[in-house]
C-alpha cells in the first residue's frame, strides 16, 4: 500500500453519523446536528431539467471542462454574483466542491510547500496538503476576532516555503464571514510574498443581517493568482449532485481539465443542464432557504446561551454554530459522546476541525426549528444531570 493513501483522512462527521445512526436501529430517535447539509429539497425546476435532459439523450461523454453552455451560464453567475469576469475557457466544472479542493491543491502546491490553511477549517484541506507530502500551516482563529482569518495573523506564519493560502468564508465550521479589509488585507499579502490564493466560496450566498459576501477575487491585482471554488451543493441544495467548479486564469484550467479527464473524464450530462437551469433560472428559493437559516441561528445560538457552561457566538454566514463550551467542564470528544449517549444528539468535536476546535462544539442548524428546540432541550437536561452529578 502506498503511504500517501494513510495520509489522507475523512469527514469525522461521517463517523458520527454512523454511531447516531446505531443508534436509530435500536430504536432511538436522535436528533442530527453533525452533518452539513441543506435539509431543504433541490428545487423543482432544477430536477425537472435533469429529467427532461435525460430523455433528450443527455447520457454520454460531455468535454472534460464541461459543457460549453454550462462554463457560460457559470461565467454569467460569476459576473452577477461575484462582479468578476471570467471566460468559458476559465472556468472547471468539477464534481463538487470537495473535488474542487483537491484540483486546485494538486494544480498549486508541490512536495515539501508550506500552506497556510484556517484552524478550524473544513478537513479536507489538511488531509489534501498532507496528501500530497505537502505542511499545513494553521492559523488560529481567534473567537475574540470573530473567528475570522485576520491578514496579520497569516503574514506572521510566512516563510520562504509558503506557496498559497486558503481562504474560506462564510466559514466551516465557525460560520464567520471576512470583512472587505481582511480580503484585500489577504491580498497584499499574496502579492508581497508571490503567494497564491485559493478561495473556498461555496457558502457565498448563505449570509446573515445585510453582510455582503467579499472574496479576495474581486481584487483586479490578484486575480491571476486566485482559484475560486464553488459549489451547487449548498447554495441549491444539491448535495447529491456532485457539482461545482473553479474559475482561475487558463494556466491553472489547463492542467486541472487534463486531471479531470484522468479521473472522470466528464461530469454527467444531464446533470451539467439541471446545474444551467439552477443558475440561470429563478433564484428566490435561494433567498427564502436563507431567510430560513436566519431564523434557525437565532434560536439555536439563543438556546446555547441559555445552557450552563455554553457561550455561543452569533454567527454571520453558513449554517454552522461553533459554541465554547468550556465552562461545561468536559473535554469536547467526551461531551460529542455523552450527548450522543445521554440525549441522543448529534453533535461534533470541533477539534474534528482542527486543534483551534478545542473547547468547542460544532452544530449545523440545517434541521427544522422544531427539532433544534427540541435537541436544545435535551442537550439543556443532559447537562444540568452532569452538573448535578458533579
Ligand atoms: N468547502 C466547504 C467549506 C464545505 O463546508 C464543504 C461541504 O461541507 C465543501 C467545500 C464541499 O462541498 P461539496 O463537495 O458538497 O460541493
């Protein structure tokens, strides 16, 4: 067996879900906050073009790039949403934006280079930085900043070895959201140190209380040395899909569709037309989904609030809550266990995120409020039960 293949790692999430899951068969009715994913079904108009795409024969090899008229529809995106032009020839659509990491990681960075990576962060990072023989670099995110990435913060951990710095915002698992000046803060550091800039966007439209998403690819001087990620997945609630893409200048496409044309040579056909008809059609189930999500954060960080020994921010973006929860007084590994046991709630270990997720829990409010009222009731018993005891 070669040795890269034990340094990649999975989703913690998922070995959670598995033990809730257990659990479920012996006939226990858990409540889910470990997995993150839109509860929210795709919308109509987007399955019903995968469908009709279907039985129009849309069932064989497309370009490795993707269609043409998927890449325009995603250039017309990109101009509306992000106010950055990219051309059909810029732009990767990949299966997912999990599958967007690894493109642009493998495209970036050689054996040996440091990259700069948030901590906490989506695993995925780590695990692709270490796969491919590669240092990730953690900057911590401090829950005085907001848990946002501040540029002075990244600059201190620069060193001749440093090849590019990934950007995530709104943020797994924290759900802040970086300001203008920390984008274009990020950005001066890439072009003092010749760095390049990988910028995960896929929660770019899940965004709270009149904030406006920033990314540092809307800065002209950078553009040649950012890679934009995005996915379908979150924005559409289109998990099961596998779609997303990159936009980067050619030099980087180029070489990510030879990848691409390695492994899958394609995206399936129809589901390259359903991802035209979600992004050119009507977007205002995007807006309800969100004002939903407000809706749910609120009572979610609410209710932490309200339990002894939890201290949750309010996030700005995404749908994740990332409580502290040292004041309960138990390592968060054991307290993922004990709620999970004692009230048959899902949770995760935010140190599943990186050693910055010590002391802290992470929840995704994708659940109804019905259920996130009741996983708050039951998480507030478990733990005055604890206190008691102890
Ligand atoms: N990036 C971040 C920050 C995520 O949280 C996720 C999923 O949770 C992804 C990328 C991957 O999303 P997908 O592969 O479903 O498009």
């Amino acid at each position: 067996m070669a040795s890269r293949m034990f340094r990649l790692k999975g989703e913690f999430a998922f070995v959670i879900l598995q033990k809730a899951k257990m659990l479920e068969r012996e006939g226990y009715d858990v409540i889910h906050f470990e997995i993150g994913e839109p509860d929210f079904d795709t919308p109509e108009h987007i399955k019903e073009a995968a469908a009709k795409a279907l039985k129009e024969g849309y069932t064989h090899y497309t370009p490795s790039p993707g269609i043409l008229e998927l890449r325009e529809a995603i250039s017309e995106y990109l101009e509306e949403e992000f106010k950055v032009e990219y051309s059909p020839d810029e732009i990767i659509a990949t299966p997912g934006g999990k599958a967007a990491i690894f493109y642009a990681l493998t495209t970036v960075v050689e054996e040996g280079d440091e990259v700069i990576i948030p901590d906490p962060a989506f695993p995925a990072y780590e695990s692709v930085i270490r796969f491919l023989n590669a240092k990730p670099v953690f900057v911590r995110l401090k829950e005085e900043n907001d848990f946002r990435m501040i540029p002075e913060d990244v600059e201190a951990k620069v060193t001749d070895k440093t090849k590019a710095v990934v950007i995530n915002s709104p943020h797994n698992p924290c759900g802040s959201v970086l300001t203008r000046s920390d984008v274009e803060g990020l950005a001066e550091i890439a072009l003092r140190h010749n760095l390049v800039l990988i910028t995960d966007d896929v929660y770019h439209k899940i965004i709270y209380d009149g904030f406006e998403h920033e990314s540092v690819v809307s800065i002209p001087e950078v553009r040649d040395r950012v890679l934009l990620l995005n996915s379908l997945s979150k924005t559409y609630a289109m998990t099961g899909w596998r779609i997303g893409y990159i936009a980067a200048d050619r030099r980087f496409i180029e070489r990510m569709v030879v990848l691409q044309n390695n492994l899958v040579s394609c995206l399936p056909a129809f589901v390259q037309k359903a991802t035209v008809a979600a992004l050119r059609g009507p977007q205002d189930f995007v807006k309800k989904m969100v004002d939903e999500y407000r809706r749910r954060r609120d009572v979610i960080v609410d209710g932490l609030n309200r339990i002894r020994g939890f201290k949750c921010k309010k996030p700005l973006g995404a749908f994740y809550v990332f409580p502290n929860i040292k004041g309960v007084g138990m390592d968060e590994r054991e307290l993922v266990e004990y709620l999970l046991r004692e009230a048959k709630v899902a949770t995760l270990h935010g140190s599943a995120f990186g050693p910055g997720g010590e002391g802290y829990l992470r929840f995704s409010y994708a659940t109804s409020i019905d259920l996130i009222k009741a996983g708050l009731e039951r998480i507030k018993v478990a733990i005055e039960k604890l206190q008691e005891a102890g």
